[in-house]
C-alpha cells in the first residue's frame, strides 16, 4: 500500500516520521493521554518530537535492544475508541504496522485483580459503538498473538509472574454509566458489569477493543494488496488504578502505570527479538 503521499489532519508526520526497523516502520506506543506519553518517550534515545496542535504530540526515539538499538515512537490516542480510531488510522496510513497500547484500567475481578497489578488483554468486550461502525457485534476483538507472547516473555525477564494478569477486558463508551452507575439506566448498567464480573472478564477500559478490530482489519486489507506485507500487530498493557475504590490514591497508581510502562518497553524489545533484523 502506497502511503507516501498521505496527509494527516491531527497527527503532524510524515511517513518518513513512522518508518524504520525495515518493512515494520516503528514500534509505536500508544496511551490515552499525552503527559503519558512524553513519559514514555523519556525511556527512549535521541528524542525528537512533532508537535500537534491537538496535543497529539509525537514523540519519535531508538529503543535499546541488547547491542542495538530499534526505531520507537509514542503518542497519545486521547480518551475513548472515536479518537482512537482517528489517531490509529493516520498512524496505519504513515506506514505504522506495531501498536502497543499502554494504559490503565478498573479491576472487574477485586477479589485477586488489585490497584498496582498489571493487566495483559489477550482480547476486549466490544461495549462501544465505534468498531461497530466496521463490523458486526458478532466480530471478534482478539490481541494480536505475537503481542501477547512478547508480553509473556516480559513478565518473566521482570519477574512480574505475581503481578501481571492475562485476560479478556472490557472496553466501554461510558466509564460513569457503566462503571459508576450514573444516570437513569444505572441498573441495567450495574448488571451488564455484573455478567462480565461473573464471565471473568478480568479489567475494564476505553480502548483497546477498537484498536484490535482495525489491526484485524488493515492486515487483511494489506493481504489483499499482496506482496507478502507484514500484519499489523496490536496489543494492550494496563496497570489497575481501581478496585473496591473507584480510583486509588494518587501514588499507588503513578506506582500501577510506571509498571505498565515498564512492561510495555520490555513487550517491545521481546517482540523486536523476535522479528527486527
């Protein structure tokens, strides 16, 4: 797919930006806010930044891995899948084919998923209207599996094992309707959260069953373009900000999304291992 002479509106890049690391074009990172996202960046080598007058900033650098080094980026998706999907969408058109969201989540499971633990998705509930506009409910959002098992490989070389969850999340439109019960439908909502509760549906976010659904479907769409292009892999870090409480103290999660970011880096460079010449 030709991508050269694509102009995004929000991000400002170039696919020149975006390229590197061979046919993968750069390991992007990929958390709601920007603040988190500078962050990221300041883990990174030979920062460069492309300001948007939207706030989403992007943040190009190299990444250390064992003797070498890979060509990284992050950039804030801002809150909820209908930024995302325009954020995610310029990014794919500027040549992005890795995106690894880092973010934070409520726990749906209190008893054993608790604030400072980390939530790895191997797949998201569809409870937002976005990706609905692409496909039907019946379509699955599934982590992409090198994603995961980077992330697996991760948790051992941090020793995280006691840590670090893996499971199917919850990604929703609404985080007062659904989560905290406001408004007039608050007991259908109370219940829709309990069936996932009782399904073991292990986090709840904004995010990331969007951002599976369109790596799902750029890949087949760069299959269809045909020469052996490589998929476009997408997966989910979280940290647990919320369990019994709505939210944690502000230090237990500053500690919560320092870890995720610390996962996240390491799911990178296991991933780049894997794959980066």
């Amino acid at each position: 797919m030709d991508t050269g002479h694509f102009v995004p509106h929000h991000l400002k890049a170039t696919a020149d930006d975006l390229a590197g690391n061979g046919p993968l074009g750069r390991y992007v990172f990929l958390p709601g806010s920007d603040g988190r996202a500078r962050e990221i960046a300041d883990r990174f080598e030979a920062v460069t930044v492309r300001p948007s007058p939207r706030a989403h900033n992007l943040y190009l650098g190299k990444l250390k891995v064992g003797k070498r080094h890979v060509d990284v980026a992050s950039v804030c998706s801002g809150m909820g899948t209908p930024s995302l999907d325009i954020i995610v969408n310029e990014l794919f058109r500027l040549g992005t084919r890795r995106i690894l969201r880092v973010g934070t989540a409520g726990s749906l499971q209190p008893d054993y998923v608790r604030v400072g633990d980390l939530v790895v998705a191997t797949a998201a509930v569809r409870d937002e209207n976005t990706s609905r506009l692409y496909v039907p409910a019946e379509y699955p959002a599934v982590a992409s599996a090198s994603m995961v098992a980077a992330a697996q490989m991760a948790v051992r070389k941090l020793r995280l094992e006691k840590r670090a969850r893996f499971g199917i999340i919850h990604a929703k439109d609404s985080l007062f309707a659904r989560e905290f019960g406001e408004g007039p439908m608050r007991e259908t909502n109370r219940e829709y959260m309990h069936v996932l509760h009782e399904s073991g549906v292990v986090a709840s976010e904004m995010e990331s069953s969007h951002l599976f659904v369109l790596a799902s479907l750029f890949s087949h769409q760069l299959r269809k373009a045909g020469a052996n292009p490589p998929d476009v892999l997408a997966g989910t870090v979280l940290g647990i900000i919320g369990d019994d409480r709505p939210f944690a103290p502000s230090g237990e999660a500053d500690r919560a999304v320092e870890q995720a970011v610390d996962l996240a880096l390491e799911t990178a460079r296991q991933l780049a291992l894997s794959e980066v010449a």
